[in-house]
C-alpha cells in the first residue's frame, strides 16, 4: 500500500541531527482516492534514507508495515494536483452538462404542455370541423332528397310523355280519319250530329292529355334555388379554404425564413463560442500555473519558518551557554595592563551599552513576532477565504511576508551584535573579578564555535528568502494576467449565455410557429378532403338538373304546339258546323 509521509528526525547533540523517522500523514485507498491516516504513526526509516526534515516522501509499505519503496513526493503530489485539477474541470463539465440537461428537460417539459395546449386547440378544431361535416352531411341528404324529386320528375314527365305520344298517335289517326271522311265533308259541307260529338270528344281528351307542367316547374325551381343556396354556401366555405391556404403559405415562408436566420444565427454563436472556450482554457492553465505557484510559495515560506526555528535554536543555545564562543575577540593584555577605576568604568559602560542593545532587540523581536501571528492569521483568512477575498489576502499576505523579511534579515545582524556584546562583557567582567580579588577569570576559547553553521543557516534563509521574493513577483504578474483575463472572459461569456438565451427563446418561438403552421396546413387538407367530394357530388346533381329544365322547356313547347293545333282544329269544326241546322249543334 502507498502511503505520504513527512521525514521527522530526532535531535542528537547540539545540530540537531539524528535518525529520520516516517510520519505516516495519508493511505492511497484507490487511484483517485486519498484517506488521512487517523492518530500519529511514525515508522523508522532505513539508515541510507538522507531525506531533509520536513521533506514529503512517498512510501511502499507491505501489510506488515515494512518498508518496501520510498522517494520524495514532490513529482507525484504534482501529478495529483494536476490530476485533481482535471477531475475538478471534468466534475464543472459534467455540472454544465447536469445543468443543460435541466435546461433541456424544462424545455421539453414546456414543449409537451404546449403540444398539449395545441392538442386541446386541434380537438376543438376537429369538433367545429365535425359540426360543419354535419352540416354539410345534411345539406347533403337534401340535395339527395331533391336528386330524387328531381328524378320522380323525370319519371312523372316520362309517363306523361308516353300517354301524350298515344294521345298524339290517337290524333293523328283521328285527323286521318278526319282527312278521308273531309272529302266527303267538302261534298256535304256539314257533319251529322254523331260525327261532331264524337270530334269533340277526341279534342277534349286531347286537352286532358297535355301534361300540367307548373309543379314540375315549381320542384324543379326549388331545387334550383336549394341547390344555387347550397352552392353559395360551399363558395363561402372555399373562399375560407383559399384564405387559410393562403395564411399558410404566408407563415410557411416567414417559418422558413426564420429556420434559415436561426441557423446562420447559431452558426456564429459556435464559432464565437470556440474562441471563448480557448480563452477560458488559457484562463483555466493560468490559474492552475498560479495555483501552483501560490502552493510552492507556501511551501518556500514553511521552509524559511523552519530556517528560523533552527536558527533561533542555534541562537538561542548559543546565548544560554558560557561555553560557547561565537567569535567575539578582547585584547586581554591591555585590559589587564588598564588601571582598575577605568576598567570599571569600561565596565559600566559595556553593560549600559549592552542593556540599550537588548531592550532595542527585545523590541525587534516582539515586533517580529506580531508580524508571524499577522502572517498566520492572513494565511488562515485565505485558507478559508471566497474566490473575491482571495486576491486582496494574498496580496496583504505578501506584504506582510516581504516586511517580516526586512525586519528578520535586519535582527539577524543585531542578534550577532547583542551576542558579541554579551561576550565582551563576559569577559571584560571575568577580567575585572580577577583583578579585584573578588573571583577568577576563565578567558580561554572553549566550546564549539556555532558561527558558521548560522552563517550556513542565514546564507540559506537568504536564498529561500530570494527565490521567494522572485516567486512572489511572478505570483503578481500571473495573478495581473488572471485578472486581465478573468475581465475578458467574464463579459464574453456573460454575452455568450445571453445570445444563447435569446437563441433558445428565437427557437421555441420559431417551434411554436412552425406547429401553428402545420395545423393550419392540416386544416387546410382536412377541409379541401371534406369540400371536394360534395362539391363534385353538387356538380354531378347540376347536370342532370339542367337535362330536365331542357326537357320541360321542349315539353313545354310541344304542349304549346299541340293546344295551339287543338285550338284550330276547333275552330275547323266550328266552320264546319256553322251550316248545320240547330237541333245538329253539340251541346
């Protein structure tokens, strides 16, 4: 099992060496998945582990704890945070991608009730559409019921026909007996009583056999009239198809131009749309390189806390011990060749001077000390801080820092000033106590000279301290980038989202009238079906209509014809019975 531990090493004689040891800090539990390892567990590391305090290291451990692999962490904490970052990018993807399924499921939910409130609209179109079927169906059946009027007409003129061609036929053989017994007439002039009655009677059931063609006028001219009605109608309804056709056609070319608009519009919103993308990636690799960076400058800056820790130590256990020469010098010869009333007084004088010296440290020093709880204070704000706080923190952060900088770099040199003060007094009064009696001085050099491992030390400090300033300026210069690049991504993609916006809403409208469209186009269809075949119907009834109207007028002429010639046949049998005696005379 992997695991990430910090390299402690225990304290062994003044430098602080010692064995290090593995602070077992978290377990790998699965590729992606990190755990903190709960209470402190500290593992002895192998005797060519040549790690530095403080140093993160990764660790192969068997089930025993044993051991297997170990190598700094810092390549592989890289990669994690690199890894991390990308699951963070996939993680906002997928939350942009969750949103716009939102947006799309409440859209499609909106497009159903609207489908459904286009449905009820449809319904109540079909139910107005059946009402005027109806209609239409019983104008119908009465333009069926006048067919068969029209047809038992027909039929009622045929026979009349039929018994008036028998009555003609009687007729003429009647004028033809008429003809042959007129010569015979001629010679006698005058017809017999028997002759003339039966004459009449021919002509009378001539008379009666005309046809009386006022009600077949009167049928056939209300049929005329319901149909002519009946037809008006219909126009009315086809002039409301070709308005609706019309309409349709109109908002067909509006829908298509708006489909061709929409189109060309959401063409432009994509390729705009890449350019904003490059730009939020650019903005993205920009904050993670300052992500990065802000991390490695923390880490630079715990660095160069532990430099002081040791430092101070060092220092500290320098100034607690007698033993210890830092490499202050005393011209021992001439101070013991010097009157006792003037070494005393360089005495005084050395420990007034050395008393100025402290309390100014002691000020230093406290001020330094409130400027680390600022500093950790600040790090805890932006530990905890919103993305708007966090670039004004870190700058007042690193403020602070450069000026804790300043001020420590300036006690280090009072520090060694106090130090060597301290010792030249040490053994300005060693010498006096000699002198006067009163103890004996120890003036040789002895115990361990620590100045050049605080050199070493501050050298070191000095470096971290550069190489932080210089990070600390590319911090600056990045984060000036970032928010140069956050001012143009911002209002880019702010537009971005309000043009989509605005294209959605141009889209569901464009929807909406292309629905609109289609069921006028499907009423459109529906009443051409429903208005043609009873127009052809009314067509088919016209004809057969006007066939009998040209009937009756022929009809109507023959029957004129045949009174006109029953007329003057009665006026021949009135001449020729004008010569008859009275008692001859038909009654």
């Amino acid at each position: 099992m992997q695991y990430l531990a910090e390299v402690q090493r225990r304290s062994r004689g003044v430098l602080g060496g010692g064995r290090a040891e593995f602070k077992l800090l978290a377990y790998q539990r699965s590729e992606q998945s990190w755990e903190a390892v709960r209470g402190e567990e500290v593992i002895a590391a192998p005797e060519d582990v040549s790690y530095n305090a403080g140093v993160l290291v990764m660790l192969e451990l068997s089930n025993s704890k044993q051991i297997q692999r170990h190598a700094e962490a810092g390549r592989q904490i890289v990669s994690l945070l690199q890894n991390f970052s990308r699951l963070q990018e996939k993680a906002k993807t997928q939350e942009e991608e969750i949103e716009q399924w939102k947006q799309s499921l409440t859209y499609q939910s909106q497009e159903l009730n609207r489908r459904e409130m286009e449905m009820e609209v449809r319904q109540e179109q079909l139910q107005q559409m059946e009402e005027d079927f109806e209609r239409l169906e019983q104008q119908r059946q009465e333009i069926e019921a006048s067919r068969e009027d029209a047809n038992r007409l027909r039929e009622e003129f045929e026979r009349r026909s039929q018994e008036l061609e028998g009555a003609w036929a009687q007729l003429r053989g009647e004028i033809s007996r008429f003809e042959e017994r007129q010569a015979e007439v001629s010679q006698a002039a005058v017809l017999d009583e028997a002759q003339t009655h039966q004459v009449h009677e021919v002509l009378n059931r001539l008379t009666g056999a005309v046809a009386p063609t006022e009600s077949v006028r009167e049928q056939l001219t209300m049929s005329f009239d319901l149909l002519t009605q009946q037809q008006g109608t219909f126009d009315q309804y086809w002039q409301n198809l070709e308005q609706c056709r019309t309409t349709a056609q109109q908002l067909q070319a509006d829908v298509d131009r708006q489909a061709h608009d929409i189109q060309a519009r959401w063409q432009d919103w994509r390729q705009t749309q890449t350019v904003v993308e490059q730009a939020q990636a650019e903005l993205k690799a920009q904050q993670s390189t300052l992500t990065l960076k802000q991390e490695y400058a923390h880490s630079l800056s715990d660095r160069l806390q532990k430099q002081d820790v040791l430092y101070n130590q060092l220092y500290d256990l320098a100034t607690s011990s007698g033993s210890l020469n830092l490499g202050a010098k005393v011209d021992v010869a001439t101070l013991e060749k010097m009157p006792l009333e003037e070494l005393q007084a360089v005495v005084r004088e050395l420990v007034n001077d050395l008393e100025k010296v402290s309390r100014f440290v002691e000020n230093q020093e406290e001020e330094l000390s409130l400027q680390q709880q600022a500093i950790e204070a600040l790090q805890n704000q932006l530990d905890h801080s919103n993305e708007y706080d966090r670039l004004r923190l870190e700058a007042e952060l690193a403020d602070e820092r450069e000026s804790y900088e300043m001020l420590n770099e300036t006690l280090v040199g009072q520090r060694r000033n106090l130090q060597e003060r301290q010792e030249v007094l040490r053994r300005h009064q060693a010498l006096l106590a000699k002198r006067d009696g009163t103890g004996t001085a120890d003036l040789d050099e002895r115990g361990v000279d620590l100045s050049p491992a605080l050199d070493r030390i501050s050298d070191y400090k000095r470096q971290l301290s550069q190489e932080l300033h210089g990070l600390d300026d590319q911090i600056q210069q990045l984060r000036y980038t970032v928010e140069q690049l956050q001012r143009d991504v911002e209002p880019q993609v702010a537009a971005q989202v309000a043009k989509f916006n605005e294209l959605r809403q141009a889209e569901q409208q464009w929807q909406g009238k292309t629905a609109e469209v289609a069921g006028l186009w499907a009423r459109v269809n529906l009443y051409q079906e429903m208005l043609q075949p009873i127009q052809d119907r009314m067509n088919g009834l016209k004809q057969p209509l006007e066939g009998i109207a040209g009937i009756m007028a022929q009809f109507q002429e023959t029957s004129d014809y045949q009174l006109q010639a029953i007329a003057e046949m009665r006026q021949i049998l009135t001449s020729l019975t004008n010569a008859q005696t009275p008692e001859f005379i038909p009654s």
